[in-house]
C-alpha cells in the first residue's frame, strides 16, 4: 500500500513541533486533542515509522520526524504560493508581468513604480529586462514582454499592440574635455564629427531590423552594449555621439563632459513611448498603463 501524506497531516506536524505539545496544537488549530492524535498517528502508520518520542511532556520529533517536517514545511510553502497564484487568477491580476525597459529611462523611476505595485499587489511577480533602441519594440511583438517603457521612435508595422507616448528626451552632442573637438569652433560641421570615431550602443532587436542612430557615412563606429556604457566611453574619450541630457546632466556640470553645438544637429527631442500588448487586459498591466499615463501628463520622467 502507497504511503500517504496529506497536506492536512503535515499541518499538524508543524503545529505540534512548534507548540511543543498535541495540545498546544489543537488549541492553535482548533480542534479536539483527539483529532490532533488521529492524524498523526494514521501518518505514522501509512509511513511505518515513529514520528514524536511521547516520553516527557514535551512532543519531541524522532530524527524521521525531523526530516519529514524539514520536507512538508516545503510542501505547505509551495501549496501556499500556488493556492495564491490561482486566487490571484481568479481575480484578474497576472501572475507575472514581463517588463522591457529601454535603456533612455532613468532606472529610479522604474523602481519607485515597481515599489507603489507591489504595494496593491505584492502576489504579482515582476520581470524586468534591459533593451536598447528596437530591442523594446522587438520585446513587445516577439512576446518576450508584455509592457515596455521607453520605447524609442515609431513602433514596427503589424499591430497587437498598443503605444502611447511617455515623454520627451532631450539628446545633447558630448565629447570628452581632452577630446580634439572639445576645442574646435562651434557649431561642429558633420564634416568636423565625421573625422571622429563615434560610440554606439547596439541595439537588442532579434527579430526586426537594428537600429542605428546618430552615425554618419564613413565614420569609425565603437560598439557598446549599452548607453551607460557609451557613457562611461564618451567620458575616457573613447568616441563621440549624442547622449540624453538627463543621464549626463552631473558629467556636464563636472566636466567630465563637453556639450557641442552641431550644424546638422541629430539631437534635440525625440519622443519615448509606453507600450503593450492589445490581448492583455489584465489588472496588473492596467495599474502600471495607469500610472504611466499619469507619468506622461506631469512629464517629470525626463528632466534634469
């Protein structure tokens, strides 16, 4: 005959071992002594082995006791979690949410959305992953995510999902202070700037086509991962580039770097977008469209 252990069992385990006593855990559990001593004595049956030491006053688990109780503290966590899970279905609020946040959006921001969601909805796990230019659109229409922050330019052809915009950013042209066109007259031609290597982030897309922004024909392109990396490289005087005014606000007033005037300026302000995919509706998804419309009206995201 199959050994059996029920969640209802391995409850009463617990109880015991932490109240020392079959009555203290009848007391917690609310029920009658003699059925705190049923279940386990019909566990200690359907397993053949001596689960509590009756000897003293005190309930003490045999060392099989202690190793069943180490495993079905486990299984009562796990049942826990997935009774939740399915409770949280139930009522319409995901049980995760994928999150693609580009690379042009302050990461603090992000995380004080992240703090005020989990306050409504502590149950809902959340993933968040880093894309560069296209990567986030690319995200969204592949299905890697379900919502992306600060997508850039326009979203690819095809439908299924829905954007609106976030906010402006506004793209400055810096060079390193030692760098040759820190000194050179303003505006900068693109003649000027062509002569320079230019920095680069890579765009994340898998599917669509990357996206490159900011080069110029024949000029050296370096490559980096990502825009906090161009910045760290823009800063050594790796290369030169555009850069968002709001994540090199501090390398500006301390001088790490030079902002530029250019005649064929590829900078000003381009707009980021919020997006989603059109088959989810559910209410974790809706809080965060909610709060990032709101976001949009007071256009704070961005500024320096």
């Amino acid at each position: 005959m199959r050994p059996e252990i029920s969640l209802d069992s391995l409850l009463v385990l617990d109880a015991i071992a932490r109240r020392g006593s079959f009555a203290g855990a009848a007391e917690e559990l609310h029920r009658a002594p003699s059925s705190v001593t049923y279940a386990i004595q019909r566990l200690e049956q359907s397993l053949g082995v001596t689960l509590f030491d009756r000897r003293g006053h005190r309930a003490r688990l045999t060392p099989a006791g202690e190793a069943l109780l180490h495993e079905g503290r486990e299984l009562l966590h796990l049942a826990e979690g997935v009774t939740r899970h399915v409770r949280r279905i139930a009522t319409g609020w995901e049980a995760e949410l994928r999150i693609a946040v580009g690379d042009l959006v302050p990461w603090p921001r992000v995380l004080e959305l992240c703090a005020a969601f989990y306050q409504v909805a502590p149950e809902t796990r959340l993933r968040l992953s880093v894309e560069v230019l296209g990567g986030t659109w690319d995200a969204l229409v592949s299905g890697r995510a379900d919502l992306v922050i600060g997508a850039p330019g326009e979203g690819p052809p095809g439908g299924g999902y829905t954007a609106e915009p976030l906010g402006q950013v506004e793209f400055v042209f810096a060079v390193a202070p030692d760098h040759p066109l820190a000194s050179a007259p303003e505006p900068l031609s693109s003649a000027d700037i062509r002569r320079h290597r230019v920095v680069v982030a890579a765009d994340t897309s898998r599917g669509l086509p990357p996206r490159t922004v900011g080069v110029l024909p024949g000029q050296r392109v370096f490559t980096v991962p990502d825009l906090e990396v161009k910045r760290l490289a823009q800063c050594q005087g790796l290369g030169v580039g555009y850069l968002p005014r709001h994540l090199v606000r501090q390398d500006l007033e301390q001088g790490r770097l030079v902002e530029k005037s250019v005649e064929d300026t590829g900078g000003g302000r381009h707009t980021l977008h919020y997006a989603w995919s059109s088959h989810n509706r559910g209410q974790a998804i809706g809080w965060f469209r909610g709060q990032l419309a709101a976001a949009a009206v007071s256009g704070d995201w961005f500024r320096t």
